[in-house]
C-alpha cells in the first residue's frame, strides 16, 4: 500500500536530543512535542564534537535505533529526519566522511571550537582580544566552506551569541558565501539567538542581504532546540522574514534539498 506522503510546511530543522552531550531532552519528548505544535517534520542534529567534553559522548547505533522506533510510532503523523551537526567538519575529513556513508537526511557544519579547540566563552574567561576571536572565527568558516562535503552552514555569525557583538569584514563575508554557493551549501537561520536576549536571528538582517547579493537563494531554518519547551520557537517569523526577503525556506531529506510545502 502506497502512503500519502506527509507534506512538510511546518519543519525543525535544527534539534538536539540527549544523544547530544549538551542536551537532557529524550528524543521521545521532543517528537511528542513536535506533534502536539502540529509540525510536520523535525531533524535531530546532534553533536559530533571532538573537544574534551565532548568527544566520544555521540553514540550513532543508539542514534538510529531510537530514531527508526520513533519513526515507526509516528508513522504518517510526523517524519522525523536523521541529522548531525559536525563541529568543524574541515578540521574532521575521516568522520566526515564516515557520515556521509551514513542513513543522513542532513548535516550541518558548524564551527564551535577554534583557537586550540576553545569554545567562546572560554574565550571570554580568558578575556581575549574580541576582534582577534572573530577574525580567527571567520578564517575558520571560510575554510569549512571551501572544504564543503556537508549541507548547511548552521549559525553563520554563531560568536555573536557570547560576545553580544558581531564584526566581521565583509569583502570576507562574500568570500564564505562564493564558496558556499559553489559548493552547494544552504545557510541556516537559526533562531537560538533570539532566545538569549539578541534582536536578530543568526545570521541577521544585514548579512542574509549579502548572502543574497552574492547569489544565496536557500535557507534551512532552526531552533538549535536542546530542551522541548523552545522547540520551533521563532521559526515561523523567521521564515516568513527570509520570504519576504525573496530567500526559499528548504528542508533536506535523503541529503537531497526540498522546498518548504507553503
Ligand atoms: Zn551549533
Ligand atoms: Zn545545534
């Protein structure tokens, strides 16, 4: 028997789950969640990190085996994608590569360790130079979308969460959208930031105008959920912002980039 396939208007396309080192949240949780905001679709991408908390903490047979029970309990209600955000995926070729052997719907590539593998607030406890960590970041990002091999560049201007500022140069700024164009690679939005007191989605207003500029067409869009009561929180407005803009909301199943059903 041939199933209508589930029409995805309404989709998370950034969530953690306790699969994540950072998160508490069952996967159960967050699904039951989903449904009950009547989503459509929710992507899990956890953490593959390599810092020394983080290390070795991603189990994927635990993973996909929660994931294909869930599927099956939400079957033709909610499609529950399988996703992985890949801390500094250049820096990372073998695991990588791994992944994209892996039953993946998505991966995002994010940068979250630099400077000898410190995290921002790190950074911050060490009081160190701030245009000095931004103009490190950004080298980094560069790199990481030149390198490409994955699907989405999650939250583009991600120091601005810890330091509460952003710079950035932006002749640079068009280099990172020139090679993620050519490689393929979708910009998220992500809305985490504005959970935390900040104004703009990450990234904000200024830089999806450049990303547009330069040829950038598609967004993902997320929450960064760790916990199930901030689940979807912001999406729609920051989607119906980057359609006014003129920018296509997408979702990624199979790695195979689809437009949002609106
Ligand atoms: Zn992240
Ligand atoms: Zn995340």
């Amino acid at each position: 028997m041939t199933r209508e396939p589930v029409r995805v208007a309404r989709c998370d396309s950034h969530v953690h789950t306790a699969f994540s080192p950072d998160s508490r949240q069952s996967m159960a949780d967050q699904c039951a969640r989903a449904a009950a905001l009547g989503l459509d679709a929710v992507c899990f991408t956890e953490h593959l990190d390599f810092s020394e908390q983080s290390r070795g903490y991603y189990c994927p047979q635990a993973y996909f085996s929660e994931l294909q029970r869930l599927r099956e309990a939400y079957d033709g209600q909610l499609k529950l994608l399988a996703g992985l955000e890949l801390s500094e995926p250049h820096q990372h070729q073998k695991e990588l590569e791994w992944a994209q052997t892996q039953p993946y719907d998505f991966i995002l590539g994010s940068v979250h360790y630099w400077i000898h593998g410190l995290f921002p607030s790190q950074m911050q406890e060490l009081h160190m130079d701030v245009a000095d960590c931004f103009a490190r970041y950004w080298d980094e990002v560069l790199q990481m979308a030149r390198c490409g091999g994955f699907d989405t560049v999650a939250h583009l201007d991600f120091p601005k969460r810890y330091f509460r500022v952003l710079k950035y140069d932006p002749a640079q700024i068009d280099e990172i959208f020139q090679a993620m164009i050519k490689n393929n690679l979708t910009l998220e939005l992500n809305t985490s930031s504005l959970r935390r007191g900040m104004d703009e989605t990450m990234p904000g207003d200024a830089l999806l105008r450049q990303y547009i500029a330069q040829g950038g067409q598609y967004v993902t869009l997320g929450s960064d959920a760790h916990k199930a009561t901030v689940l979807y929180r912001d999406v729609p407005t920051a989607q119906a912002y980057a359609q006014s803009l003129g920018l296509v909301p997408v979702w990624y199943e199979k790695r195979k980039r689809r437009t949002l059903a609106l």
